[in-house]
C-alpha cells in the first residue's frame, strides 16, 4: 500500500459511540489520503470498528495496559507512516473538508490548528444531540497562550519529523500535555492558527466546578507545566470560568464557522436503530 500523507492518531478509552462517530467524520473527508490510527487504551474492545469502516486505512492498537491517554497518544505515534500527523480525541469530530484545508494551511508551516466549535449535548439512540453551540476562537498570542492556552489539539495538523527536535508528549504534565506540546513548538516551530471552527469539542458544562480532589491533582500537574516552561503561578480554575477572565477575552477573535449543526449519525448507532 502507499505511504499516506496523513497518520490520524486517535487514543480511546471505553468510549465506543463517540469513536464510531468520529471515524464517521473521517470517513466522510474530501480529502482521502490518510490512515488511521486507533489506541486502545486497555479499555473494552473496539476491533469491531474495522469491519464498520472498510474504505479507512484503520489500525486499532491495543495496549497491554491502561497508561492513560498521553502515553496511548506516543503509541500511536511510533506506528504512524504519514509525513502530517493529525490528532483527535475519540470523542471530538471534524467537518467534512477539515483534512483538506488544513493541508491547503500547513504548506509553510509545521503546525496549525484550527478554531474549535465546543458544544453540549444530550444522546438519544446513540447519538449526540448538540443541545449548545459556544465558538472557541482566539488570537494566535504567544505571550497570552502562556497564560492561558487556546490551542485545542483535535485536528491539528503538523510535520511528523518535528517529533525528532522537540520529542514526544510527555506523560508527566498529564491535564495540559496538549499545552506543553504548542509551547515547545511555537518556541521554534512555524505554528499558525487556521480561523475556520472546523473542529468540534465535545464538552460539557453540565459538571459545574472541579471536586476538591480534582483540583488538587490539576494544581499538581499545572505547577510541573509551569515550572517547565517559567510560566509562573496559574490558577486552576473551571475551563468555562477562565474563559470569562478579562485577559482571555481579551484575545476573542473573528472566526468563520462551517458546521451546519446536525448530528454525526454513525454506523454503530444506525446498527443499533434497526
């Protein structure tokens, strides 16, 4: 088989109907070039997924044990074959012609990412209802993004090789290894933000403030990241909190949003319907 352009890295953990549905989003790219690639992170099964979506270049991977998602990401990783790398959690999706924008983006660039939709949802049939919709698009601030990041990792976009000069993800700042890996390479990486909210979050606002368990072992974690790159005190707060703060505000931009809205029905869930 050809090389593909792009290696789709995709940890999962016991989230079958959201996988099923971001491989539906990937099976519905413009752009068909890509393999991908699914880490099973010691959860249930999802074999299966294979045989629900022939037409992908789709590798499942499973791992001996649960190292949890950063190690499961490095997995991936070293099985990848595409010059890009693209990321996504198993439970976000992207918009039909994502993949292909974002190549359009990356040609003098090592990394992009784009502005992200986050949205709420209710799940009826196995499927997700969005039942919010919240733009999450901010200046591409390097000085701000070290004290907030705005960078969301699911559908990023960058050159595999630039592994070999700033490493892999690193397990030991855990909650935010996503904002360590932009600030190593926006240190001396081409990064750029693509403002099109061709990315979908999945996140829920229903959990209300962290736990006191919870916030300690985020503090845990934010004071390593902070220590490792001089960031100073950072407070740990609820994510919908901090994006009430007057300085992320500050950095609200201009996007252009393309999702029409309607649900990502996938294979599974039309299975479970008949």
């Amino acid at each position: 088989m050809p090389t593909p352009t792009v290696s789709i890295v995709i940890p999962t953990y016991n989230r079958p109907d959201a996988l099923c549905e971001l491989l539906e989003s990937l099976a519905r790219q413009t752009c068909p070039d890509f393999e991908v690639i699914v880490v099973n992170d010691a959860g249930t099964n999802v074999g299966f997924v294979r045989t629900l979506y022939p037409e992908l270049a789709l590798q499942v991977l499973d791992m001996p044990e649960n190292g949890k998602h950063v190690r499961a990401r490095n997995r991936g990783l070293q099985q990848a074959a595409g010059e890009f790398v693209m990321l996504c959690d198993d439970d976000d999706l992207i918009v039909p012609d994502h993949l292909e924008r974002m190549l359009g983006e990356i040609r003098d660039h090592d990394l992009v990412y784009s502005d992200v939709e986050i949205f709420d949802y209710v799940v009826r049939d196995g499927t997700r209802i969005a039942t919010a919709r919240r733009l999450f698009a901010y200046q591409h601030d390097l000085a701000g993004m070290r004290q907030f990041s705005t960078f969301v990792s699911s559908g990023c976009l960058y050159r595999r090789a630039i592994h070999d000069r700033i490493g892999t993800f690193d397990p030991a700042v855990y909650h935010y290894w996503d904002w360590d890996f932009f600030l190593r390479a926006a240190a001396c990486l081409r990064v750029k933000r693509v403002p099109v909210a061709s990315a979908l979050y999945a996140f829920s606002a229903a959990g209300g403030n962290l736990s006191g368990e919870a916030q300690a072992e985020m503090r845990l974690y934010l004071d390593v990241l902070a220590r490792k790159h001089g960031l100073g005190d950072l407070p740990v707060k609820n994510f919908f909190l901090l994006l009430e703060e007057p300085a992320v505000k500050a950095r609200a931009a201009a996007s252009t949003i393309v999702w029409d809205g309607r649900p990502v029905i996938s294979r599974r869930a039309r299975q479970i319907r008949q």
